[in-house]
C-alpha cells in the first residue's frame, strides 16, 4: 500500500521502517505507536528526503525528546562552528537540532545538515525569507513566503516552525491587550510588523491549505509556531496567548484532515502555578497534539543561568504532558551560545526530560536511576561515571579532588554512609578515627 505520511500510513495500518525503529527506542509495541500516530497524539518528523536520519517519536505518552537550536548569525557566521555544535549536540544526546540561522548561505548549511546529521532537522522558514530574498520586509510578497515554506521542504528539513496563528484577528487583540514585554518570538514579531506595514493577512494563515499540501506531498510535520508566547512572567497566560492557542486548536484539526503531522509550541516564560494548567488547556484545545515548549523560565531574573530556570520548568511542563523540550542556555537573553553553552543546555534539558519521565512512569525510565543506585551502594566509580548524564563532567570532578581512600570521595571519606552500612551490615567492624 502507498502512503503519503506518517499519519496517512499509520491510519492505513501501515508499519513504516520508521514507526518500527521508533517503536523499539520507546519499549513499545509497533502497533501502539501505529495507533497514537494515527490520532495525532505522536508524530514521527521524517521528511522523505532526510535519507541518513535516525528517526524518533514525540508524543507525551513517550520519552521526552529535546531539541537544540543552532545556527549562523551577523555577528557570528561561522558554519564550521556551528556544523561542531550539532555534532556535539547529537553525541551528547539531543533528538532534535533547529536551524535557526539568520545570515550567511544558510541553504547551504540547512543541506549539510539534512545531508550529514542523523537527528531530526527543523527550521523557521520566516527567518531565512528575510536573508534569502534580500530585500526590505514589506516587500516579500505572500508567494515569496509560501516559495521558502516549499523550498525548505525539498531541503529534506523534518519540521517547520511557521507562525500561522498571528493573523489579523489574534494581531487585533494583542494590540488591545497592551502586554509588558509585547511579541518576543522572532518570527512573530517579523510576520507581525510585515502584516502591519502591508495591510494583508498573515499569508501562511491566508493559504494555510497551500503549507498542508507542501507538508503532505514531503511528509513534513508542521510545529505550529506560538506568536504570542509570553516574554515575562508579567504576560503569562494572557488574552493573546489563549487566544492564538485557539487559533492553533483549529488548524491542527485542519492539518489531520489532510494527514499532516502537528507539533503545537507552547509557552516560553511563566510561572510555577501556571505550568500544568497550560499544559491541561493545550491538550484539551489541540486535542493531544504533542506540545513543544520553551523552557518554560519560571523567572525573569537570572540571565546567564536560563538553563536553570528553564530545566524547572520543562520538568514540569513534560510531567504534565509536554512531549518536546526546547533547551535553553545559560547565553539566553544575552549572545549565540558557545560550545559550552550548548552543553550545559543540553545536559539540563535532559536532566528536565528524565526528571519528567520518571514522574510519568515512562517505560523504563527507573531502570537508569537502579543502576547508578546500585553503583553507589558498591561504590563502583567507574560504573558510576559510565551510568551519568555526563560522564566527562563526573571524572573530572572526582579527579580534582582525589581521596586518601579510592573507595571514598573527598567529602566524607571515612564517614562515607554507604562504606560503612556496607561493613557494617557484613558483620564487619567501622572504626572510622582508626583507619
């Protein structure tokens, strides 16, 4: 049988090669996958011209993926650099790397990337329109942003952030609502200043159809892009916020119809109290689709430990049903991250991801944390080190700072709790002064 999609094929009782790999990642069955991607409620990113991806499903019923962005800047355009970062990103485990980048060849790199990396590849079309036409903003034209929407497509790109739920409507009421912080997506607030200074409707709501027949004929998922994500505490879960995430309720439905995959991206900052709710009303307006946030920064105040703030809440939000991380930086809110900021990005993020997978009961999730139990309890260093989340970071951190006794670290040495409960429980003597 001939499909289209991932979805069309899933509700044709398909099993692609991609649905079985996915399905043995996850510990499941291949037709439960079948019958989660039929719905909507898990999507499978694998544009049919990525040919050295190694696919993964997304879905909050399944392990939390995260997702890296990258890419070249004015500032910053070295490809090379960037082309480091993913490979780095990909060994240190993220699923998912976003090519945001806003300057230089950037089809170019977007071709290396779905040439050469193994993960799931997305793209914001609005940003490279802009560098690509070259041109001022109000005069690309509605066929010229549709044309990168196809053009990224052909590039193999597995999903597309498009802001298709700022349009005349939604941009309406966020005028009214007079918010602190305004727009703070990039692509909406470019989509948005381009509808104010032509007068027209957002073209990629207008010919919403024309994206799902692009999406549908290269099997791309569409993440539906969140405009009006709060920027501060101050607008989380205003009027725009909610009303945009109607917005994007309907189109989801609009994109099943025609077999089309859907992320829905959820909010960037807000705080404690209002992540699970968020997650609650996403999923009952977009009726499971999988959720992609950013973050959420459960505070304002700590530039250079976003990660942190961004870790606390993306725990939070995947327990509560989001299925897709977008890490974030400690360079957040201040420059393009180094290598080592996309490291400590991705270690937190993964750190919220497992964090969340334990709380939801996700197959196999405990099994790790047993392990590096068990490891403690027979103070086996080096399976210590091999079960971490970085195991670089966790010799050298032991190396630092040796111990008189190798079977103890430098914190507790001979009162060492498991050391001695060892002996202790082995009918053995503890004389800790006298050792």
């Amino acid at each position: 049988m001939n499909y289209t999609t991932q979805m069309d094929a899933a509700r044709k009782g398909i099993l692609t090669k991609e649905m079985e790999i996915t399905a043995k990642k996850e510990g499941i069955k291949p037709e439960e996958l079948i019958k989660l991607v039929a719905v909507g409620t898990a999507v499978i990113p694998a544009n049919k011209h990525h040919a050295c991806l190694d696919p993964n499903a997304i879905g909050s019923m399944l392990k939390t993926k995260i997702n890296v962005n990258l890419g070249t800047s004015r500032d910053l355009n070295d490809m090379d650099l960037e082309l480091k970062k993913v490979e780095d990103a990909v060994l240190l485990g993220a699923e998912s790397i976003m090519d945001l980048s806003s300057f230089g060849d950037t089809r170019k790199f977007r071709k290396r990337l779905t040439s050469q990396c193994p993960a799931m590849i997305g793209t914001v079309p609005i940003y490279d329109a802009v560098v690509y036409y070259h041109k001022p903003l109000r005069e690309i034209t509605s066929e010229e942003w549709i044309q990168i929407v196809e053009m990224h497509a052909l590039d193999g790109v597995d999903f597309m952030t498009i802001h298709v739920g700022i349009n005349k409507q939604t941009a309406h009421r966020f005028k009214e609502a007079k918010r602190l912080t305004n727009i703070v997506s990039r692509g909406g607030s470019i989509i948005f200043a381009w509808m104010e200074m032509t007068g027209n409707e957002n073209p990629f709501y207008e010919h919403y159809d024309r994206i799902l027949e692009i999406c549908r004929e290269h099997d791309v998922t569409l993440s539906l892009g969140d405009a009006c994500r709060p920027g501060c505490i101050a607008d989380a879960t205003d009027i725009s916020q909610i009303e945009e995430l109607v917005t994007l309720g309907e189109l989801t439905r609009r994109a099943w119809e025609k077999d089309v995959q859907v992320i829905v991206e959820g909010p960037g900052h807000m705080p404690l109290d209002q992540i699970a709710a968020n997650m609650k009303i996403q999923q009952t307006i977009c009726k499971g689709a999988p959720f992609y946030v950013l973050g959420p920064l459960v505070t304002d105040i700590a530039p250079g430990y976003d990660h942190i703030t961004a870790a606390i809440g993306g725990a939070i939000a995947a327990a509560a049903g989001a299925s897709f991380l977008c890490y974030v930086t400690p360079a957040e809110h201040l420059r393009l991250p180094d290598a080592d900021d996309v490291k400590e990005g991705i270690i937190a993020a993964r750190i919220a991801a497992h964090a969340a997978d334990l709380a939801k009961g996700i197959k196999g999730a405990k099994d790790w944390d047993y392990q590096m139990s068990d490891a403690r309890k027979r103070l086996d260093w080096e399976a210590m080190f091999d079960l971490s989340i970085d195991p670089e970071k966790a010799r050298r951190y032991r190396a630092s700072s040796k111990p008189e006794k190798e079977d103890t670290c430098s914190m507790c040495g001979n009162f060492c709790a498991m050391k001695n409960m060892n002996r202790i429980l082995d009918g053995q003597i503890v004389n800790i002064y006298e050792e």
